[in-house]
C-alpha cells in the first residue's frame, strides 16, 4: 500500500502568519483528505479535495492537488493558537470504500501566541 | 450524541492478556474501520468491514479479530496481547460508498506491560 509524507514533520510559526503542509503519495486516488488531531484526541475531517480538482478552498483553509506530481498542499491562514495540533493527509483510493485511508506521517503544527 | 464512540479510553494489561475494544457508531454507516497509530504517530489501517465483507491489512496478526455483532458496532478482540501491541487503536466508520469523509472515535490508548 502506498504511503504519503508529509512536509515538513514539524511546523512553529507565530499566531496570524499563514502555515503551509505538504503531502505526496504514491499511486492513483480517487480523493485526498486532511485531517487534523489535537493532542490525544481522536482525527476530524478537515476537508476533501477530488482527484479531478485542483483547488478547494473552505473558510481559512485552501487546498491544492496536483496529479501529476502526486502532492497536495494544505495552507491555513491567519493562523490562531487553536491550531495547534497535527495534520494528516489521507488518500481515498477507491473513493470511501472498504480499502479505506492511507495516511501520511503528519505535520505537528505549534501555533506560538 | 457522539457520533463514533470507542470503549474503553485506556487500557492497561499485562503481557499475553485477551482484551476487547468496543466501538459503535450511530450515523448509519455501512463501513467501519479498525486503525492503528504507534508511538509516531503513523495511522495504518487493520480492517474495514460491512455487512457483505471483512477486508483484513495483510500485516496484521491473527491474534487481532473484528467483531461485528451488528451493523453499528465493530469491536476489536485481541488475544496473546504483546508489547508490541501498545499503541492508540482507532474506530471510524464511513458510508462506504462515493467520497465522503471518515468519521473517528476518540481513541483507545492500550499500554501492554
């Protein structure tokens, strides 16, 4: 199974400057996920992006796929001490079936105040 | 309502114990998930199951089986339990088709001592 890298694995900006990840995978997908987990919690959707779409955006979050490299790219801007926590992409192979998720590493995200 | 919940949160068991990991769901989904994230935080799927198939990840022990005693839970029975085993174990459900965002519970930490 393919598995996606996030970069880079750690991110410290300072409250309201904008904070991009990126994500790379490995083989064909029907979508591609983010998600996002505060520290010993569980995972929360943070947006979906289709593999015939190139950008999507939702409230301070916009993301980017590019097939063709195989990467997408999560930017928040404005960034706010609640963001602080980890970001995982996820791709969806066979589009919310039983393969389901393969994650990448993850970015751990420290919004300083 | 909790939309995924897993029981219990924590767990601490010694070595060659049998333990069981409840989740249950209440959204109507047909697909639940077993994950497991190590000590780095990398999330792998175990299994994804609906009421038509169980799809096991090759790599995962046989001591570890899903249970499903119906459509809205899948429990997670590990036997001989290791201290390799110690890990966070994550449920998620989906509605198994088109796609569409995964849904998690909050987690069960397991230490096997």
């Amino acid at each position: 199974s393919q598995q996606g890298e996030e970069d880079p694995q750690a991110l410290s900006i300072q409250e309201g400057e904008n904070a991009t990840m990126n994500c790379s995978y490995k083989t064909s997908i029907n979508n591609l996920q983010w998600y996002r987990q505060n520290s010993g919690r569980g995972l929360v959707h943070l947006i979906l992006i289709r593999s015939n779409e190139r950008e999507k955006h939702s409230g301070r979050l916009r993301v980017t796929l590019d097939t063709s490299k195989k990467s997408s790219s999560l930017l928040i801007t404005a960034s706010r001490a609640a963001d602080t926590a980890s970001y995982f992409c996820a791709t969806d192979e066979s589009g919310g079936g039983a393969d389901g998720l393969t994650f990448g590493k993850g970015t751990h995200l420290i919004i300083q105040p | 309502d909790t939309a995924v919940s897993q029981t219990p949160k924590y767990l601490v068991t010694q070595m060659g114990n049998d333990k069981s990991i409840k989740c249950e769901q209440n959204l109507g989904h047909d697909t639940m998930y077993w994950y497991k994230q190590d000590s780095k935080k990398f999330l792998k799927i175990m299994f994804s199951y609906n009421n038509k198939e169980l799809i096991i990840n090759e790599t995962v022990p046989n001591r570890f089986s899903p249970k499903s005693p119906d459509k809205a839970h899948l429990n997670l029975h590990i036997n001989s339990l290791e201290l390799g085993d110690s890990a966070v174990y994550f449920c998620a459900s989906s509605p198994g088709w088109g796609a569409t965002e995964a849904f998690f519970g909050q987690g069960t930490r397991l230490t096997v001592v």
